[in-house]
C-alpha cells in the first residue's frame, strides 16, 4: 500500500505550501495535480495559480485537471515518484452536476487507487464545514459532499493533517 497524506484545513492555511514541502522529499519527479479548471476570464484566480506554480520545484510535472486522474498518471513517462492532489474541493465543483452519490463512488475509487500505487500521494483538501449553514441548498448540498469527501479521504490515508495558519496538527 502507497503512503497517503491527507492535509486539511481554513483557506489560505498553508495546506498548499505544507504539500510541496513534503513531496519535495519525493524525489524530482514529483506530479501536480491541479484540479481546477481555469476560466481566462477570471484574473485574480489566474493570479492565484500563478503564485501557486511559483512555490513547486520548476522540474515537477503538472496535469491540469484530468478527467481520469489514474490514467493520466499511468501514460507518464517516467512514472512518477510521487502525486500532490491539490484540491478535493476544485475536484468535486467541476463534477457537482453528476450527483453526490456518483461523486463519492468516483472519489472512492480513487483513494483505492492511489493507495495501491507504488509512490505517495498527498491530497490537500477544505474544510467548509465550519461557517453557518448557508441558506442555499446547493451550498448547503456542496458543503455536505466536501464534508464526506473528506472523511472518506482521511479513513483512507494513513497521515492526516490539519493546517491551521500554518501550523500542521497531527489528525491521525
């Protein structure tokens, strides 16, 4: 079985930077998996993902959100030698329509997979959960899929981590 890392936590937490220091123990080849997709119209997330880029090694290797993240992987060549999955959140917008149950069998089909894999992963992941109810069903809907996506997560890892101003929290 493959190490699993799972880091959680508020945004802006240093969940992001706290996965590039531990894949960077990985060796240098290393892939990122970028779960969002971009929309050019957008400046400020492109600012984002700008100084996201900036903080990984310049030799990783990045997927800009796979459909089918396993296969994806497996048509590298070099395999590779390590995974950060940043984040469960992104991952799951961009499938919100296919319905939470056909979301959750896909994610747990993943976390299979990336377990069986012979390199570590780490998947960074929200915690959303912990504002008011929002008054929206579909918010309401969303929080509650990212919620389960991240329970399934850390039951599957075998580290899971909160971050909170940049402070990692042993979970387990």
């Amino acid at each position: 079985m493959g190490e699993l890392v799972f880091l959680t936590g508020p945004v802006r937490s240093g969940k992001s930077r706290r996965a590039v220091e531990i894949a960077g123990a990985w060796g240098e080849r290393v892939v990122f998996a970028a779960t969002y997709q971009a929309d050019p119209a957008d400046a400020e997330m492109a600012e984002r993902l700008r100084r996201h880029r900036a903080e990984r090694p310049a030799g990783w290797r990045t997927l800009e959100a796979p459909d089918d993240l396993m296969a994806a992987l497996a048509a590298l060549d070099p395999s590779p030698s390590g995974l950060v999955l940043d984040s469960i959140v992104l991952w799951a917008a961009a499938r919100f329509d296919s319905g939470d149950e056909s979301i959750l069998e896909t994610w747990s089909t993943l976390l299979a997979a990336l377990r069986a894999a012979p390199w570590p992963a780490v998947i960074v992941g929200d915690e959303i959960g912990w504002s008011p109810v929002p008054m929206d069903a579909g918010l309401r809907r969303f929080r509650d899929l990212v919620g389960w996506l991240g329970q399934r997560t850390a039951a599957a890892a075998t580290e899971a981590w909160l971050v909170v101003a940049g402070c990692p929290v042993r979970l387990k």
